[in-house]
C-alpha cells in the first residue's frame, strides 16, 4: 500500500498522485459509458486537463479527492471525493466514479463509498452530506437505499442523458444517523 489514508478490506483509498494522472484517470472521463450519468461528461478530457485538475487539489480545502486503490495490486481503480465542503455549515457533496471497468460492480463501490462515509463523519466531523443522481441510475439508487440516505428533492428534466431529459434525485445522510446505525 502506498500511502493510505484509509483501509478496507479490498480497498484502499488514498491522496491521489501525478502517476495516476498519466494511468487510466484521464482516459476514464472520457468514456461514454463511465460518465453516462456525471454532469460534466459531455467536453473530451486528456492528460493536460487531467494534471490542471490534479494539480489544482494541492491547497483545496473546500474538496476531498482520494484514489480507489485495488489493496492486493495497488492498481487506481476509481475516484471518489467529497465536494463544496462548508466548514461552517459543516456539510459536503458525495461522488464516486469508478473508472476501471474490471471493477464496477457492487462490493468496490459499495466498500468505497462506506469509507468516505466513515472519513466524512468521524475525521472530519462533517454533519450532513448530500448526493445527486439520475432518475434512471439504479446503482446510485440501490447504493443509496444501501446506506439509508433519505430523498431531499427532485429537479424535474434536469439532465439530458440518452436523447431525453430525467429528474435529478438529490438526497442525504445525516451525522448523527450514521453513526448510531455504524457505532451498535
């Protein structure tokens, strides 16, 4: 492992690296079916806006961006970060994108959004945090309902995703109900 900041059973996440950016990362958010349901997935990326982005995290204290990190080959298998963190208000955005197909299936991506949970709620004390997604991805539905987060709101026709416009779901999770399901 290198230089972990938090360890599951089959993942790792970690401080992203320049190495990352000239692995599969920039390649990932060009890839129709990986960004079909992201809001910033219709400009191309390369490996210059790739190092733009990476670099830009250095001082950001408003956005948490770590690497997925594959613990038995230390492969970078996916992003994952808590965005718009207000430190008065106490309260972030989720996402997380898995990038290497091999990968994108429920036991990563559910291990990976269970430690930003943990890391949102225990270090850095945060008190809610919100997600969006499309109406028509079941996986963000299912993972949600997973971690018994509650619906906030919908924004009717919000995306345009496959020639048609779908609502965004936005819901949430509270500190205090994370814990007392987490901590029994």
């Amino acid at each position: 492992m290198v230089n972990p900041y938090i360890v599951g059973k089959n993942v790792y996440l970690r401080h992203p690296i320049e190495d990352d950016v000239y692995g599969g990362w920039y390649e990932w958010f060009s890839d129709e079916e990986i960004t079909k349901y992201l809001t910033e997935r219709h400009w191309p990326n390369s490996q210059d806006t790739q190092l733009d982005f990476y670099k830009s995290l250095k001082d950001n204290k408003e956005k948490l961006v770590l690497s997925i990190i594959d613990k038995g080959n230390d492969k970078h298998i996916g992003i994952i970060s808590l965005s718009g963190i207000n430190w008065v208000h106490r309260y972030a955005e989720i996402s997380v994108v898995i990038g290497d197909k091999d990968y994108n299936h429920g036991t990563v991506l559910t291990e990976s959004f269970a430690l930003m949970l943990k890391i949102a709620f225990t270090k850095l004390n945060l008190l809610n945090l919100m997600s969006a997604y499309a109406e028509s991805n079941e996986k963000s539905k299912v993972l949600h309902r997973l971690f018994k987060f509650k619906q906030g709101g919908c924004l009717k026709n919000f995306l345009f995703i496959n020639e048609k416009y779908e609502d965004l779901i936005i819901e949430f999770i509270d500190q205090e109900s994370w814990i007392e399901r987490n901590h029994k």
